[in-house]
C-alpha cells in the first residue's frame, strides 16, 4: 500500500496547521514522524484516516482518495491512537466482534488472529472485561489487538511506546516488523527516538506544520552533517 500526501494544508475550524505537508509512505515501509509537541504529527494523522478534511492538497492509498469512496478508503486503514479510545459498555470479545463487523473480515479467521494477539498480550482470559477493568496500557493493547488482525493495509500507529512496558513494545515491533513483510505499510509517530532510529526505514521531520526534511538516517545524517550522529542529536539541535 502505497499512502501519498501531496501539499497537505489542514486545521481545526479554519485555522490552518498544516503547511503544504508532502511526504509518503510506500509498500511494506515504516515511517516516523517526528517533531516536537504540537509540530503537526496527530493532526497529519488525523489527516491520513479521514477524521479531519483538508483545506487543500490530496491524501491517496494506492490512488484511492477518502473522497472516491469513505467506506474503501477507511476500510483500508487501521488506527491505534495514542490514547486509547474504547466503548466502555462493550466487553474485549465484543470490541473484537465489533472490529471483525466494522472490517467486514472472516469470523473464523479474525478471531484465529485475535486469538494469538490477545495471548501475546496475555489478554486472553479477560475476554468478558469491560474498558473499566484494565488499566491504560492493556487499554493500549486491545487497541492493537484490534488494528493488527485486520487485513488493513496502512497501519498508523500515534506515539506507540510510551504507555506499553518493555516486553509489549518488543512485541509491538515483531508484529510491526510480520505486517511490513507482509507488504503493510506503517505511519507512526513518536518521541522515542533511539527506538525509531533502530526499526524505522525513513522519518519526516515534522516543524509548524511543515515537512522540515525526509529520508532515511543515512539521507538525514548526511544532510543535517554537522547536527550529530543520531536522531535523538539532529532532533535536539533543530529544536
Ligand atoms: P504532540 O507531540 O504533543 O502529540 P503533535 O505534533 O501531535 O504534538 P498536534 O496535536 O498535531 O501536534 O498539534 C498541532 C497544532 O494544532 C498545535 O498548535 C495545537 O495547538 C493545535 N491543535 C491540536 N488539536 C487542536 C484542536 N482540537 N483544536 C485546535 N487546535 C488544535
């Protein structure tokens, strides 16, 4: 899956925070964005999966736009948000029903995947649970055991680590890593840095809602040459 964002100009009422953002993500790639605190990132996010509506500027998967057709579009997509948005009336079975409705996917197969994600998370005997019950990071779990047995194409993941301990973020990265030879592609974006730099093909440096530079480490290494030798340095230093 290809995601293309060409000159994206966006904002909340009509206030614009996103400058003309270009940038994309191709077949089976992880990409990070990375920026400080309100540089853009969430907002370009919500951007890709059709929760905010440009100003100007195209969003396309694969050539397809939300506007072609939302339910393709969005179908083709999975979103796990940085703060984990679940029904509290709904049980963790139910959320995984409402996933296999929503994606329209096979059951038997959907909850064959589920099932292997619930235990790696060792969700598997809180089946009955409500939202309530778990704490923040188990929250953040069911969101990805939600996003990941989806037959999604895009992955976009907003600020994965800092609520998951270190066993799930060494998890995470697995299924990151099985999706994208898969062919999946995966936006993310993030402040650990040293992680990103260790796992991420490329990065789009995100300042005021523009694209500051994009590339692999090598490309931003070379082109920030005096800046430092790792992300966490040039990051630093352009801040
Ligand atoms: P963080 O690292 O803190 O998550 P971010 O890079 O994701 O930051 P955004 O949340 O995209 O940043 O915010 C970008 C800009 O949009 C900021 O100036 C912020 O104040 C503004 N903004 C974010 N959410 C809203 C909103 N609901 N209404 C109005 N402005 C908003």
């Amino acid at each position: 899956m290809t995601l293309e964002v060409n000159q994206l100009t966006g904002g909340y009422s009509s206030i614009p925070v996103l400058k003309a953002e270009t940038f994309d993500v191709q077949d089976g790639e992880l990409v990070s964005l990375i920026g400080l605190n309100g540089a853009g990132k969430s907002t370009t996010i919500n951007h890709v999966i059709g929760l905010m509506t440009p100003f100007s500027g195209t969003i396309k998967l694969n050539g397809l736009r939300i506007e072609d057709d939302v339910q393709r579009y969005k179908q083709q997509i999975a979103y796990v948000p940085e703060m984990p948005v679940l029904y509290s009336e709904l049980t963790l079975r139910e959320h995984v029903d409402a996933t296999i409705m929503a994606y329209n996917l096979d059951h038997l197969v959907a909850w064959d995947r589920a099932n292997r994600l619930l235990k790696l998370f060792r969700l598997e005997n809180k089946l009955d649970w409500f939202p309530a019950n778990f704490s923040k990071g188990m929250r953040q779990k069911v969101m990805i055991v939600c996003a990941f047995m989806t037959d999604a194409k895009l992955l976009v993941i907003d600020e994965p680590f800092l609520g998951l301990d270190p066993l799930a973020v060494d998890d995470l990265l697995n299924l990151i890593e099985e999706k994208k030879a898969a062919g999946v592609s995966v936006l993310m974006s993030t402040h650990v840095l040293d992680t990103a730099e260790k796992h991420c093909d490329r990065f789009v440096l995100i300042n005021d809602g523009q694209v500051n530079y994009e590339g692999t480490m090598e490309q931003i290494k070379e082109h920030y040459q005096d800046l430092g030798d790792s992300l966490t340095d040039i990051y630093l230093s352009l801040a």
